[in-house]
C-alpha cells in the first residue's frame, strides 16, 4: 500500500474553481504536502447533460438529438450552443487573454472533431447499407469525453498559473489509433509521473476497449477513479461534493437537522446507490471494498470537516438508524394470475427478463402467491413498453402500473426492537398510508411504498423520529 490518495471532485464543485484550489488542493485532507495526491475530475456542473440528455428530467442533450434522427440538424445547434457555453466558462476563469484563448483553442479543437465525425457519419448512415444503431454507443463515448477534458485541461492550466505543478492527464484517447483496456489506459499515463512533486489532473472519463459508459453510463468517472485507486494502492479513496453524505437531504427535512453520517459501510453505500442516491457507483465500489481501500466523502465547501469515512467492515457500535433516503420516480408493475401459484419462479424468470430487455433498474420487488410487484426506476415510456411485453406474453394475466415512491430507513445496523413499528407509526401520524413495506432479515434497511405525494412528507416524519431524536452534534459518528 503506497501513501497517496485518489481524489474525484463532482461537478458541482468543479465549477467554482477557486473552491477547489483554495478548499482542496491548497488545503490537504492527509497531510501538509500539495502532492501524493491524484485528481480525477468531473465535467463543470450541467455540461453532461448539454452533451448526452438531462439525468434527471431526460431533456435532449447533443447525443440523444443526434440518434433520433438522421436528417434533423438539431444536435448541430445544440452543439454551437455548447460551445458558446464552454466559451463562457473559460471567460470566468481565464483573466488573460493568451490564457484565455489558449483554453478556447483547445476546447474548440474537440468540439470541431465531434462535429466532424457526427456530419460525416450522418451522411453515411443515410446510405441504405449502414445503420446509425450500430454506432451510436461509440458517438455517446466520444461526446461524453469532451466534458472532462474541458474541465481538467483547465484544472491544470489554472493550478500551473498558481503555482502548483500540475499536469494535464488525458485518459480520453482522443485520435487514439489503439483500442486498449481501461487498466492498460491507466497503468500506461502512471507510468512516468512522480507523484512526490506532481499533481495528475485526470480527466473522469476513460477510453477502453469495452467502452466504459456501455457498462456504467453516467457512473463511467467513478469507475475510473476507483480503478485508478485500486491500479496505484491508494492508501484512500476520497470524493468532494457539494454537500455531506447527511442523514437525509436537508432541502428536506431542514440544514439544521439534517446531521453527516461520519461513518458507514459499503453495504449502506449500495443501499443507497439502489436507491438512486449515489455515494458511489456499486461497481466502483466494489474494487475499493476488495483492495480494502477506504472511501472518505467530502463537502468542498467545509474543508475542516472529516466527512465520511466508508469502510469494509464498519459497524455502528449502538444499532441506529443512519440515513432516511428514497426514490421519488418509482413504478409499480404488478401482475396476477391464478396460474402463478406453484410455479412463481417460472413467471418471475420471464418478468425478469423483460425488465433486463428493456434496461429498467429494479429498486424493489413483492412476491405472494399469485402475484409479482416490480418497483422499477424507470421512464414512463419503458414501463409501457415491459408491459406489452408481459401481456403479450400473458394474455390473461391482470398487469397494473403505478406511480409510487419509495422512501427507506437505512443503517449499518438496525437491530432495533419495535423500529418497524415505531416508523409505521410516525408515518400514520401524518396520515401517510404504506401501499407496501419491506425489512430483510439482515436488518439494515426497510422500505416503504407510499403514494408519490407523500414523498417529503415521509422523508421529513422519518427523519424527525429515528434520526433528530437523537442528539448526534457534527457527525452521528465521527470518522
């Protein structure tokens, strides 16, 4: 194990450069060194989103205009908007004009490339013999890349200016002509940087023979920072985001109430990923959990603060409840047939499948008799389309959807008489009916079903009974 760290900075963060400088690599989390540290960098907040689709409400970015359609020039004007965005961001963060239009030529050199490929592509494809299909994967990697780099070769650039001796470290493979794996990529832009008196400034996103977004998606710069973490022997793996892994998240339930975890385990972390409410990509986490590399999450703006501390085999020392958290855009997709009974597996392993054809996550799931309840975190229009699967499949069958949201009482160890019991109750108290609920033997989550305008309203009743009862201070357990 070696005694440097790996650190992600999120977008958010990223886009207040003098945070990051003076809160992160001016400010040490391990020790008075600028260096013996890695960066590796998200895109500036919202860029992602111009350049493949909105995560949240699914808005067209460039990518998803240019796959719908072959002959609309919407993407092109998407992308010269982009630009003028990019263009903008240097202003802010430039106050020289060579260094100004330094970053600008760089940043324009990608954009032209991409908007290259795409025209030329486009024409193909309206040929008869090629498919646009085939190969929007690879526009969706290429687009996804231009982000980061922006980001870090300005990371870079600015730190040099300030007296730090970064350097720019493209894992992109731009103009590539070698079709490597994601470890060779990193193991070859390792090989020659000191990190006793350099400062790497990754780029999130990471080319590799497999494609990294086909695999992860949006999580593809988690899993290069955990790679990274796991190829050099971090002693520590350490995130910075815009706010603490908290209790609940305290646009809810209040600043003031909402308290850091300080500390938890990889189980938690997954607990909460299935709920959409990332600490870290499951798979990302997976190699640190194996490496034994512990993970810190950080809020950039109260540097002072230890953060989080996830490990392996933490365990709360008392059995409490760590986070109320939850899904707010779940569907319900039951079906019932009295032929189910006996042979539940065999109906299960169809609806399965259908969900899996259709790349909807599964959040939740119930099984009686003659009835399977998937909770699905998915679009409208994929629940619709799973469902003509299945009545295909079962014509007689009853399929039903609904919207729901779940809202879960999570904690490395919950082994708490009557706490099912105790949260039921606090829920009725606000008249807040439970369509559903789960507690697994293991004892560290339960779920509740609830209709989807209860959503905060639960998260807040929740939070008041298991979490602020309790007097915790700045962390519910130091890290």
């Amino acid at each position: 194990m070696n005694t440097h760290s790996v650190e992600k900075i999120g977008g958010t963060s990223m886009s207040d450069y003098t945070a990051v400088r003076d809160n992160i690599v001016l400010k040490p989390s391990r020790s008075e060194s600028l260096y013996q540290r890695i960066f590796v960098v998200s895109a500036y907040g919202g860029v992602t989103n111009d350049l493949l689709e909105h995560k949240q409400s699914g808005k067209h970015g460039i990518y998803s205009l240019f796959a719908s359609s072959t002959n609309d020039d919407g993407w092109r004007e998407a992308l010269q908007a982009l630009r003028g965005r990019l263009h903008g961001i240097n202003a802010g963060l430039f106050d020289d004009d060579v260094g100004l239009q330094r970053a600008n030529n760089f940043i324009d050199e990608r954009l032209d490339s991409a908007l290259a490929c795409l025209r030329d592509l486009q024409r193909l494809c309206r040929h008869g013999h090629f498919s646009l299909e085939q190969h929007l994967q690879t526009v969706r990697e290429m687009l996804a890349s231009i982000g980061e780099t922006h980001s870090a070769w300005n990371t870079a650039r600015l730190l040099q200016r300030d007296g730090v001796n970064a350097c720019f470290v493209d894992l992109s493979g731009w103009q590539s002509d070698e079709h490597i794996s994601l470890d060779e990529r990193i193991r070859q832009a390792f090989a020659d940087i000191d990190l006793a008196d350099t400062l790497p400034i990754v780029t999130g996103y990471a080319h590799s023979d497999n494609g990294l977004m086909a695999s992860f998606n949006r999580g593809y710069s988690e899993m290069t920072f955990s790679r990274i973490a796991v190829l050099t022997q971090a002693s520590e793996a350490i995130i910075h985001k815009e706010f603490h892994l908290s209790s609940a998240d305290p646009r809810l339930v209040g600043e003031d109430k909402a308290v850091p975890i300080g500390r938890t385990n990889y189980d938690v972390a997954d607990h909460l990923a299935n709920l959409g409410m990332e600490a870290i990509h499951p798979k990302a986490a997976k190699g640190l959990r194996k490496s034994n590399i512990p993970l810190r999450v950080k809020n950039t703006f109260e540097p002072e603060h230890s953060g989080t501390l996830i490990t392996p085999d933490y365990v709360s020392e008392t059995p409490r409840v760590e986070i109320i958290a939850g899904n707010r855009a779940v569907y319900a997709l039951e079906l019932v047939d009295p032929d189910m009974a006996g042979q539940i597996d065999l109906y299960d392993r169809e609806i399965l499948a259908a969900i899996r054809r259709f790349k909807a996550q599964i959040v939740s799931k119930d099984i009686n008799a003659n009835t399977v309840t998937h909770y699905l975190s998915a679009s409208l229009k994929t629940v619709k389309r799973i469902r003509r699967a299945l009545e295909e499949r079962y014509p007689d069958a009853e399929i039903n959807q609904r919207k729901v949201c779940i809202v879960s009482a999570i904690g490395s160890d919950m082994h708490i008489t009557g706490i099912l019991a105790k949260a039921v109750t606090a829920l009725a108290e606000q008249d807040i009916n439970v369509n559903a609920m789960h507690q697994s033997m293991r004892q560290v989550d339960m779920q509740f079903v609830i209709d989807e305008q209860d959503y905060e309203g639960a998260i807040r009743s929740l939070h008041r009974c298991m979490v602020e009862v309790h007097d915790h201070g700045r962390a519910i357990c130091l890290a």
